[in-house]
C-alpha cells in the first residue's frame, strides 16, 4: 500500500454515515473493497480508520503479545477491539455509534491521514489539540528527523 496523503473536511449526516472523500477513495484504490477495521485510539481524542490489509499489520504485533500475562491482556483487549466497517454503494461509512459517542464525534469532523490510517477527529477537537499543543515543531522536527539519514540508491 501506498502512504496515505490529505486532511478532509467531512460532515456526519443524522444516521451516523459519513461521506467518503474521493481523493482517499482513489488512494485506496487497490484494498478497498477488503473493506476497514476502525477503532478508538487509545492514545488521542478520535477514531482510528485501518484499511483491511493494515489492520492485519496491527494484529499482526498484537499476537506476539502473552495472553497469560495480565498487562499483556489488558493491551491485547485495547488494541485488538475494533469493528469491521465498509463503504456502502453511495460511498458513505457508518461510524459506530458508541464510539462516535465515547470520542464526542459531532457532525463536522477532520480525516487527517497519518501515512497508513486515517485518524477521524471532531472538527472541534481536532483543531483544539493542533493549537494548544505547546511544543516547538521546528525543534522537534530537528530532534527526531535531523538525525535520520535517506540512503541513496547506488
């Protein structure tokens, strides 16, 4: 699969669905019909949209965990605990109702892709968190990127 590009402005209509964007359409041109897996993120304020294929990524890690050992379980649980969704033939997703709930999805919402999910955030929060955090980019920028080297093909 190819990394996943774009931030969209997307709308939940009354039943729950949201429209999706045709750009991320195309991307996942070559998986989509295998459908997503989605879930809550356990590490921000959204939804976390897996494409099929990586969602077996995922799992994948999530198996070498012990299931005896009980901080084991507790992340297997956590990690493991999404639900497949699909487009339907107008193109539109259902957001699980209880996890549109516990991640305070309102009707306006961002998809921002993070190179090989996409997040779903409510538009609010989305914006609330991207302004308040307090840390300077460039620096961080120059921390953890400035030091990785791009090998060149020879």
């Amino acid at each position: 699969m190819n990394y996943l590009i774009g931030k969209y402005d997307c709308k939940v209509d009354a039943n729950g669905r949201l429209l999706f964007p045709n750009h991320l359409k195309k991307q996942l041109s070559a998986t989509i019909d295998q459908g997503f897996v989605i879930r809550e993120s356990i590490f921000d304020p959204c939804l976390e949209l897996f494409p099929y294929s990586e969602w077996e990524k995922e799992i994948d890690k999530i198996t070498k965990l012990n299931p005896y050992n009980t901080k084991d379980r507790i992340l297997i649980k956590k990690f493991s605990s999404g639900m497949n969704v699909e487009l339907d033939n107008n193109g539109r997703m259902l957001i699980p109702v209880d996890m549109k709930k516990n991640k305070k999805i309102s009707k306006e919402i961002v998809l921002v892709s993070t190179i090989n999910i996409i997040e779903i955030w409510d538009k609010d929060t989305y914006e609330e968190v991207i302004n308040s955090t307090n840390i300077d980019i460039v620096a961080l920028a120059e921390e953890r990127l400035g030091q990785i080297t791009i090998e060149e093909n020879k």
